[in-house]
C-alpha cells in the first residue's frame, strides 16, 4: 500500500507539473507575441500577424515546432514575378557536388557571395539578371546576418524564414522590421518578364524532366522486383544458410548500387538541386539493392536448380514457437544430415502440429541450389 500510494502521489505530481509548465510555456509565447506585435504595429490575421514596412505589407508567422517539423520563424510579402529562387548558406555538401560536375549553379559575379551563399532555381535566366544588382545581394546579406537561413522566391511571394528558432523574453524584437525591409528591396522593381533573361526552354527542361524519372523509376522497379523474390524465395526457396546466401549477394548488390548511383548522377546533373535528386535515388537504392541482390540470388537460386532432390531422414530434438506480433513463427530442431550440430527449421503451423515434441523422425528433401546454396523442397514427418 505504501509503495502504491507513492506512486500514485509521483504521477499526479509529474501529470500537475507538465500542466504548469504547458501552462507557462503558453502564456510566455503570447505575451512575447504581443510584445512583437506591438513593435512592429501588426494586428492578427488568422495564424499569422500582418504589419507593414515603407508602405508594403507583408505577414510573419511563428511555428513553435511540433514532433515531425522544427520551430520556424517565417516573414513573407507578395512579390509577383517570372522567376523563382531559394537562397542558403552554402555548405561542404554543396562544393562538393559542383566539384564532381554533378550540380550547376547559376553565378552572379560576386566572389564574396557566390562562395558564401548557395542559389537553387529552376529559372537561372531571371535568377542570373535579378542578381546583377548588388542591392538585391546585399539585402539578401542582410537578411542572413540576422541569423535567417533560408530565402526563397516562388514567383507569387518573397520569403525569408530562420530554423531552429525559439522566442526569448530577451528577443530583440526589432529583426522583424529589418528582415521586412530587407524584403521590401528584394520584392521592389521585380518585372514579371524580366529584359535578358532566358529560361530554360521547354524540351530541355521535359528532356531533364524524363531523365529524372527514368533515374527513380529504376530503383523503385527494382525494388518492387526485389521484395516480391525475397518473398517468393523465403517460401519456396529458403536457404538452409539464409545469412551465408545474404552476404553472397553484397558482391553483387554493392558494385551494382555504386555503377547505378553513377548512371544516376548522369541523368539528372545539370541542375541547382540535382544533389537533392541524387541524394533521394541514393536513399532509395540503398534498399532496392540489398532487396534486387539478396532477393533475386535466394529466388534464382531454387528456381534454376534442375537437380534432384536428395531425402534426407532427421531426429527431432524439439520444437517452439515464437510469438511475433499478430502470429506466430514455428521452428523445430533437428539433427543436421550435412554437418556436425542441428538445424533450426521453420515449418507451418499444420506441419508443427503432426510432428512429435521428442522421439520424432522426419525426412527432408533438399536440392543444392544453383548457387550451391542448399534449399529445403518438402519436409514430412515419418511415422
């Protein structure tokens, strides 16, 4: 009783502090919020707040973060235009993939910003002529001395937005109406049709468009491919040297993944976010690779393997079952016929039932695999 009321008293202690600090936590982020509305003269406009600067107004949201999404701090206006890009800190990764011939990205002219700042875009013509003016640069500098991470262009808005952000009582408010005026300069004298500029055309931008596809429709046939004979082989195929036949297939699935990342990076380079695209296709090939490799090798390991099955007699020495989530795996041991020890054999649920916990005998055909891999055909107990 003691020990129950402890911990009765220790839950409701910890559920009341989580509360207070909800509480507080709250309460804390609207009173700073109306602390900065007062500094900037915004009123609430749904999630966001809207103020003004020099006459234009623009809105500026605080996302406190959530489980799937970091906290952000966003400032946008409307900025109607052609064109379109997204500006960050260049980084490592970023040289990088320029260095190997993979990315293209437009260049200003600018040596301080072009190795300080990365410009992805899908127009580097309206990129290239809007970033001839070194006011639009140096309002993009400014925006980032303000500790902003990202700014992006979509050709309705201009956007400046900082993650991880975290408001503080001792927030200097005044980032905001700085960020917003260094906006204003990037959203002013913006032609919808900027003089000069030259998008890409639209069959290089569709042949681009196929080669990509191409690149992710590979690795995802392959994959589908692969689990479908990881399947197929784990139930009518299986290996009696399930790991020995796994790592068989990394001699193959290694150098295939490396030869396909390289095709890959061919299709889809020539672009400001080709790293991104050659990225994703790597994450999805890492799968589809181990999957086409270990798959495709148990599968046509038994599905080529014209041989005779051999029978093969074997003392059961026990059986279990294993408890997954939604059912159950059972397993018998016997004596090994090919090597010193046991093996451990899954078997369906009927099979299980008709076999004797001790005292049992039962033959096994098994045909040695095109691979040398030797496969289990049947297994019946004998009376």
């Amino acid at each position: 009783m003691p020990f129950t009321f402890i911990m009765i008293l220790s839950i409701l202690f910890i559920a009341s502090a989580s509360i207070v600090f909800i509480v507080t936590h709250i309460k804390k982020q609207k009173r700073i919020m109306k602390n900065l509305a007062e500094s900037t003269g915004a009123t609430k406009l749904g999630n966001k707040m809207k103020a003004e600067c020099d006459g234009v107004p623009y809105t500026y949201h605080y996302h406190p973060g959530s489980r799937n999404s970091p906290s952000r701090f966003t400032i946008r206006m409307e900025c109607p235009s052609s064109g379109d890009f997204a500006i960050q800190k260049e980084t490592g990764l970023h040289r990088f993939f320029k260095n190997i011939g993979v990315t293209r990205e437009m260049q200003t002219g600018d040596p301080h910003f072009d190795q300080a700042f990365y410009i992805n875009t899908k127009n580097p013509g309206f990129a290239s002529v809007y970033f001839m003016s070194s006011r639009k640069r140096n309002a993009v500098q400014g925006i980032f001395h303000q500790g902003f991470t990202s700014v992006r262009h979509n050709g309705k808005t201009m956007e400046a937005s900082k993650t991880p952000f975290q408001l503080k009582e001792d927030t200097d408010t005044g980032f905001v109406k700085e960020v917003a005026k260094q906006l204003v300069e990037l959203s002013r004298g913006v032609p919808l049709v900027p003089a000069g500029a030259s998008p890409l055309s639209l069959s290089e931008d569709s042949s681009w468009k196929a080669k990509r596809a191409i690149a992710f429709a590979i690795p995802v046939l392959l994959h589908t491919l692969g689990i479908l004979g990881f399947i197929w082989g784990l139930l009518y195929y299986k290996p009696l040297d399930l790991y020995s036949i796994i790592m068989k297939s990394f001699l193959i699935s290694i150098p295939a993944l490396i030869v396909y990342v390289y095709i890959a990076a061919q299709l889809v380079k020539g672009r400001s976010s080709s790293y991104r695209e050659l990225i994703a296709i790597f994450a999805i090939s890492l799968s589809t690779f181990f999957f086409a490799g270990a798959g495709g090798t148990m599968y046509l390991n038994g599905a080529l393997d014209k041989s005779s099955p051999s029978h093969h007699t074997a003392s059961v020495l026990r059986k279990y079952k294993r408890r997954n989530k939604n059912s159950f795996t059972y397993l018998v041991v016997v004596s090994s016929w090919r090597k010193e020890g046991t093996e451990r054999l899954s078997v369906s649920a009927s099979l299980y039932r008709s076999i004797p916990s001790q005292n049992g005998i039962v033959e096994i055909a098994t045909k040695p695999g095109r691979f040398g891999y030797e496969w289990i055909v049947t297994i019946k107990p004998l009376e």
